[in-house]
C-alpha cells in the first residue's frame, strides 16, 4: 500500500485530532451477506502520514473479513471535548515483530498476556484515504448561549464548531 499521502497537511491534522481519543469503531462489510459489522479497537499509534496502527488476533474475524476486503471505517468520539472522527481507509495484516515492539503499551497486555510473543498477534494497518472530523471550540457557556439563542430566536445552533473533510490520499 501507498504510504505517503498526497496530502500531508491533512494527515498531519488527523493525527492532531486522533491524539486524545484511543478508541475506534471499526466497521467492515461482511462477506456472506454485505452486513457492516463495527467492533472497538484501541489505536496503538496514528502516524503524521496518515496510517493507523491496532493489535489485533490474526484469526479473528475482522481479519478474515479484512482479507477478503480491504475497505474499513473507523468512528471516533471525544464527547468530553466535543470531537467526533470519521476515517476511510484500507486495512491489511501485518506480522513484523520489530513494529510490534515499537507500538507495545502496558493496555495491550489485557488482551494479549504473552505480549508480543503472544502466539496468534498481530497488527492491523489502516492507511487512511480520508476522513472527516466534526468539534466544537468554543467554551460550554458560549455553547450554551448558542442554544438559547436558537431556542428565542428559532434559528439552527449549528455553526459553533468545526468540520472539515481530510483528503489524504484521494
């Protein structure tokens, strides 16, 4: 897979963005029936060039799925910080004990005791294509201001944030 982004800025502001918030869903479309499937995943690192790395079962069925489709999304939320991320990308299997020891945190070991010399690990890459992110600056009482002035005046509170599609790689 390609690595480098078309569009580093924007894969710069995603890794911005994805710092604080480690838990992803991840959705992939089943094979047999086209059904999208989400589960959590913890995000062991977010590159500047727009790649997402998770330790992961490599027989687990995500991966299976994975290997007949590359095609994910991932959903973040933050509500305490009002940030919310949606990513597009390609995911494939990666078995390099080296990046495994590079990425290991203490949390990991919950789901795999051996650590990296766990028997069936291994590691999701995501290389992003795009994403989009959604949040709000502002403070909670400008926030609240907001409201009311849509509740008196009957016009949207939207407008007190941000959004902005990333294009990283299409």
């Amino acid at each position: 897979m390609h690595d480098q982004p078309k569009n580093p800025d924007a894969a710069i502001k995603l890794k911005e963005k994805l710092e604080k918030v480690k838990i992803a869903m991840l959705t992939t479309a089943e094979e047999a029936d086209g059904h999208l499937r989400s589960r959590p995943m913890y995000t062991a690192q977010a590159e500047s060039t727009g790649v997402l790395w998770f330790f992961t079962s490599d027989h687990s069925g995500k991966v299976n799925t994975i290997q007949k489709d590359s095609h994910v999304n991932l959903g973040y939320s933050d509500p305490d910080s009002d940030t919310y991320v949606s990513v597009s990308g390609k995911a494939e299997l990666i078995k390099d004990k080296a990046k495994m020891s590079d990425l290991w945190s203490a949390p990991m070991k919950a789901w795999f005791p051996k650590g990296i010399d766990t028997p069936d690990i291994a590691l999701l890459k995501i290389t992003v294509d795009s994403a989009e992110y959604w949040d709000v600056t502002s403070n909670a009482m400008l926030h609240l201001y907001g409201m009311a002035k849509a509740a008196i005046t009957g016009k949207s509170a939207r407008g007190d944030g941000n959004h902005e599609e990333l294009h990283i790689r299409d």
